[in-house]
C-alpha cells in the first residue's frame, strides 16, 4: 500500500484506504512512516484512533511505536499515544507551591520524592506531574523483595530456548532510559511507595549514577550500554505515616528533591467531600448530604487536629482522599438493589469499618489505638443517625489484642 504520491502517504489516500486500515496494522505503521505531513497522523490516530483498534486499551503496539518514532509527529500527539487509556484525573489537587517545587526540581534535573500520609493523593499527583512534564511514563510500585537490579537491571534467567540460559534484563530506571533513546523524548518512571523495599539496598547503584551521570549503570547482551539520561525524570511516592523525613538515610534526602505532601487547604478539601457526595451518596441513595459531609469533616478533623472538647491533641496524620472510597461504597450498598438498599444508616458505620479504621490501625502504634477506640465512640454518640459501632468496635478489638501481647511479655 505505497503511496502513489512522490511526496508522501497523504490524508485523501488514508481517507480512501481507511477500510484496509482499519483491519491491516501493517498497512497503517507503513502509512504512518510514508506519512506527507502531521495530518495524515492525525486523522489516523485522533480521528480513527488505529492505535486503539491495533495496539489495543494501553500499551506500545507497532501502531504507536511507529508514532513515536515519525518526525512529523508533535509532541502533543506522541503524548496522546503514550497516555492512551490512563485514567489519571486531569484536575490537580494538591497545594499550588508542592505542584510549583516538584516541576522546578525536575526542571533543575534533580530526581523527586513525593513523601507524606498516606491519603494524600501522592500517587495521583505522581501520574500528573509525569503527564504534565514527559511525553509518557511508566509505574512501578515497590515490594519488600525489591533488589537493585529492579531499579538498573540484572540477569534472569530465559526458559524460551530447548535449555535454561541466563540473559540480561532491563530494570524500570534502564527501560525509561531506553525509551526516551529510542523515541528522543522526555520520558518519566515513577517509583510508587518506595518505603515497602530497603532504600539503601536498591537504590544503592542510583545514587552512584545520580552523582556520576556520564557513568554506565548497565549494558545488555548486545552490548548496548546505559547511562542515566537528562530526559528522564524520575519521580518516587513514599508513605511517611511510620518514619519521619528525619529517620531518611542521609544518601536519599541529599541526592533527591524531597517534597511533602500534606496538609490540604480547607475549603479544597471540603469541596473534594462534597463533589464526591454529590456523585455517590446523594445520587444513589436516601442518606443526607449535609450530615454526610459533617460526619467526614468531623472525622478528618478529629484524626488530624484532635478534639477542642477533651483538650486531646492530633491521633496521626491522614489523608482525605480515603473518603472518596466511603462515598462510593454507600453508592452501591444503598442503591435500589443494593445490598444495604433498606439499612442504610447501618451501611455508613460498615464502611468506616472497611475502609478507615483498618487504615488507621495499620500505621497505629498503642496509644494511638487507645484514641482511635474513643474517637469513633465519641463520633457514634454524636451522629445517633448512624451506627457507627462497627468501626469503634474494630479498634476496641486490635486495643484488646494489643493489651493481651504486652501482658504476654511482662
């Protein structure tokens, strides 16, 4: 299917041939590298969308690796065909001067740690903060059993051949490195909740390649060597419920931008509350907005700030972005059919229990426990609407537990 046209593959000749196209990948990556000019990739990927009928959802098929590679091709259509089928909101929400710190360090050329919380939407912003300042990006989320050589590449071993054979493998920080080579773009690699793995253990040979970036960090089989590159930026989320910034090797908070994620403007978060009462609760269900709303403001406010009442201080930091999970399960519970359609008082306490108190208990340590037990005891005295016991009751349970093993080691 060449072109007829000395000059290229042009947008009347994909027009006519669209129904080949649409069945015949390989037509379509020719297509795109005989292309006449940005319109012929255009039409065909944001009006056809041919990368989404052959590359499928997400991921890099010949279609958009044929895109990438074009040097017509802008970088706002490159970016469509990297982030074809991310979900991640378009709407930022953390405070303006974390967004500003996080895009300038990255701009210096200086890697990014996203610490706070957990339920600070640190993840989240990760993903917007790649968007807005690379082409594409890839998500990596930490493990306990996280080595340096998922960070810059290994050997592993290869079952495809008649014998096991060992062959080199790329880690996430390489595979970024590789494809903002190949495709001379900016690209990102976000490593997710790097606190799971032992920092000092994987990132070991980063920071020697971060100080020394002419420096080779791996080399493949075929002998392809890489070195950590000015168009990659890296970014990693780190839960801080249980550490300080100050408990950090020093290695880490030298070598990377550390920038917290905190504290939300009050009137941002509320409205996050009501937009997403709005579209769960008051849509779906018989429940009332506005106690909905106080019974989150109160919640967030005791967990965070303490109680004025009993002169009892903060219980621990914790994020907002938990109650979007309450608003969707009192959605589907208490919609027509749901499974608490005609106990929907009951439903509000359920899910506390599901979702927020387990999340609280797992960062607690003993006295925390204690306050958490009295908090939602406290908040199921004052919401009488709703029964919130099953949450008081949880953390009454762990409490017990807890009093049960320190009575063990006595």
């Amino acid at each position: 299917m060449m072109s007829s046209s000395s000059d290229g593959y042009t947008v009347e000749e994909a027009k006519e041939n669209i129904g080949v196209l649409r069945h015949v990948e390989d037509n379509v990556v020719e297509a795109i590298q005989n292309a006449e000019s940005e319109e012929v990739l255009e039409y065909l990927v944001e009006e056809q969308e041919l990368d989404r009928r052959h590359d499928g959802e997400r991921g890099l098929g010949q279609v958009r690796r044929a895109v990438l590679e074009s040097s017509l091709a802008s970088d706002r259509l490159k970016r469509i065909v990297s982030l074809r089928g991310d979900e991640t909101p378009e709407e930022i929400l953390v405070p303006r001067d974390v967004q500003r710190n996080a895009k300038v360090a990255l701009e210096a050329g200086k890697p990014v740690v996203l610490y706070g919380p957990t339920g600070t939407g640190k993840t989240t912003f990760a993903k917007q903060l790649a968007r807005e300042t690379t082409i594409g990006y890839s998500l990596n989320t930490a493990t306990p059993s996280w080595t340096p050589s998922d960070i810059i590449g290994g050997v592993s071993p290869d079952y495809t051949g008649e014998s096991l054979s060992y062959r080199t493998k790329l880690g996430c920080v390489s595979e970024a490195v590789e494809r903002a080579r190949d495709f001379d773009v900016e690209y990102g690699v976000i490593l997710d909740e790097i606190t799971r793995a032992d920092i000092s253990k994987i990132f070991g040979p980063l920071y020697t390649a971060i100080e020394n970036p002419h420096q080779t960090i791996f080399e493949t089989d075929e002998g392809k060597t890489i070195e950590l590159d000015e168009r990659v930026n890296i970014i990693c989320t780190m839960n801080m419920s249980d550490r300080t910034v100050n408990e950090l090797d020093n290695a880490i908070t030298r070598r990377f931008a550390m920038i917290e994620l905190d504290e939300y403007e009050e009137d941002k978060r509320r409205q996050l509350f009501k937009d997403w009462i709005t579209t769960h609760v008051t849509s779906e269900t018989d429940l009332d907005e506005n106690e909905i709303l106080r019974l989150f403001e109160r919640d967030y406010e005791g967990i965070n700030h303490g109680n004025e009442a009993t002169s009892q201080g903060p219980i621990m930091r914790f994020g907002p972005m938990h109650y979007r999970d309450i608003a969707v399960f009192l959605g589907v519970g208490c919609r027509e059919g749901g499974e608490y359609e005609y106990d929907q008082t009951d439903a509000v306490g359920q899910a506390f229990r599901t979702y927020i108190v387990p999340r609280l208990l797992n960062a607690a340590a003993f006295p925390q426990i204690e306050r958490i037990a009295e908090h939602y005891r406290a908040l199921n005295g004052e919401f009488e609407e709703y029964d919130l016991s099953p949450a008081a009751e949880l953390a009454e349970r762990e409490l017990e537990q807890e009093r049960r093993q320190m009575g063990s080691y006595e």
